[in-house]
C-alpha cells in the first residue's frame, strides 16, 4: 500500500492505522481521507486484521480539517468535502470488525468526529477534545451533530458545539465520550490490551453484534429488536456457537475459530 498521510503496520492481528502528517498536526484534507479509505478497505479486506486500533502522534490524533484550504472554499467545494468525509466515515463506522481510536493531543472537529465512528475511543491523559466548528462561522459537517449527540446525549453534546469548548480527557470521560483515560506513555498498551481481548471473542457474534448495535441506532425500538432476532438466531448455524456453549458447559476455555 503507497500512502502518503498514512502509516500502516500489522502485527498480531492488530492494525494500527497512525495519521501521518505532523506538521499540519494530522489535519484532514481530501488526501487524507482518500489514504485513510484505502487503510480502512484493506483492514476489511484482510482475514489476518482482527482489530484495528487508530491513532496519531503525541501533539495530536487530528487536529480538524485543514482550514488554510477549507477557508477558500465554496458551496460547491464544501459539499464535495463532506461528501468525501461521509464516504470514508461510513466505511469506518460500518467496518465489520472492531475498532478503536486512541487519542492523544488534539482530537477536534473532524478528528472528534472520525473517533465517534470507531467502537472505542480510549484518550491519553494530554488528549485535547471538541467540536470548535462554531467559532469559525460553520457547524460540524463530518457527523458530529449527530454522532455526538447519539454518544453523550442532547444537552452535553449542544453544550461542546454551541460553544466550541475544547475539553480535557477526564471530562470527555465524564460525559461518556471517551471510555478510559490513561497516562500518556500506557495509551498504545492499553489500546493493544483491549484488542487483544477482543480477539479473544469470536469474530461472527462480534460481527453480529456490532451490526445489530449500529443498524438499530437508526430504527425503531421494535425494529431493532427484529434485527438483533434475526442476527441472533443466525448465530445457531454457526461453529462457534456450538462450541462456546460446549465449553461452557465443559468448564473449559472456548477454541474459536470464525465458522
């Protein structure tokens, strides 16, 4: 893979996607998104990849949006960007495997937002977060108005955008919008633990989980209630399911093996 503003390694099937581009602070541009998209379609693509961690450097997870070429834009231009955003978001969101950002330095605007399409965010205790959208005239257009607000509910999520506050790590972790916050030299330890662990479980319940939890956020409780039924059953036709139950029943570790 030729990426310029990304750098990708695998090691124990772990991904670990780093935001290149440091002296922008990992500021997001539409070279950016497109390498990320890349990362992301192969991450999927690749049985090996059971998890995949996001992360930056110690100045910044991303910064926000480049806002040197967003501030030459037009209707047309902005349109063209949230597209592109909106794309490689989904593809995030809706990859079928889990994913974690870890957050150190500075995770505003569409880096807040590109942390609220992973599964888990864990922040470094350095970890700036926010969406400042407003003070520049425009509101968040990466999801954060509604990706926030599903995440840590209606007042505090108007509290972050109507005022552009950037907030610390133990008060992202108050409102709920990060899970843990560790010492800064524990964040890539802490991000492999949680993997590891994941791992642990198998793929296809994972998957299925993930699915029902996502596809029911935009539905009707009675709705999602089908989905998570019919995803459910599905899992009875499977390996795994035969033989985590047989261990448990067995007093003895499960072996499972995505089938």
């Amino acid at each position: 893979m030729d990426l310029k503003y990304i750098n990708f390694k695998k090691r124990d099937g772990i991904s670990w996607v780093q935001f290149n581009r440091p002296e922008k602070l990992n500021a997001l541009n539409p070279d950016v998104l497109r390498d990320l998209e890349q990362a992301v379609a192969t991450c999927e693509e690749d049985d090996a990849i059971k998890v995949v961690v996001l992360h930056g450097n110690e100045k910044a997870f991303v910064a926000g949006a480049d806002i040197e070429n967003m501030g030459k834009g037009d209707i047309k231009s902005a349109f063209e960007l949230t597209d592109l955003t909106m794309r490689v978001q989904e593809r995030l969101a809706d990859l079928p495997k889990p994913t974690i950002a870890a957050i150190s330095g500075y995770a505003l605007g569409g880096g807040c937002e590109l942390a609220l399409c992973c599964d888990f965010r864990i922040a470094a205790d350095n970890a700036i977060l926010g969406q400042p959208e407003i003070t520049l005239g425009i509101i968040p257009g990466g999801g954060g108005t509604q990706r926030l607000t599903r995440l840590v509910g209606l007042g505090p999520a108007m509290e972050l955008i109507f005022t552009g506050e950037m907030i610390k790590a133990n008060k992202a972790e108050r409102i709920g919008l990060v899970s843990m916050v560790v010492p800064l030299d524990q964040l890539e330890g802490e991000a492999e633990a949680l993997a590891s662990k994941l791992m642990e479980m198998p793929d296809l319940a994972l998957r299925a989980a993930k699915t029902a939890m996502r596809k029911g956020l935009n539905t009707s409780l009675k709705e999602g209630l089908h989905i998570e039924q019919d995803l459910f059953c599905m899992l009875f036709g499977t390996e795994d399911q035969k033989e985590g139950m047989a261990a448990f029943l067995h007093k003895r570790k499960p072996a499972f093996k995505g089938r």
